[in-house]
C-alpha cells in the first residue's frame, strides 16, 4: 500500500466513526489494526494520527455498556 492509500484508509475510518459512533468500538480496533500494517510497513505514522490513536482508549466503550441491564 502506498503512503497516499494509508492515508486514505485511516480518514475513511475516522469518518465511519464519526459518522457511526455505536460502531466504535470496531471501527476503532480497525483503525489500530491499519496503523499497525502502516508501521510493519515501514511507513512513517503522521503525528497528528498517533495523537488521535492515543486519545482512543478502551475506556470510551465503557460508555456503551453504561444502560445495559445486568
């Protein structure tokens, strides 16, 4: 994959979270997976990028579960 698809790839996920936040979760463990292939490539991850992957935390799908019935 090329540098321009990488990129390409990661902001369609950033829009599908965006767009579909009950989707996270997975839409996220996607984009984690996508960053992972760009950096086994060689590739150089752009700043702004590794930023957002740090600010994604697990504890943002604990929201998801916060109505459930236990």
């Amino acid at each position: 994959m090329t540098p321009h698809a990488h990129r390409a790839a990661v902001d369609r996920l950033l829009d599908d979270i965006a767009r579909a936040p009950r989707n996270a979760p997975y839409l996220r463990a996607r984009l984690l997976r996508t960053l992972s292939e760009i950096r086994s490539s060689g590739a150089a991850v752009p700043a702004e990028i590794i930023a957002l992957q740090n600010a994604l935390t697990p504890e943002d799908d604990d929201a998801l579960f916060d109505n459930m019935p236990v």
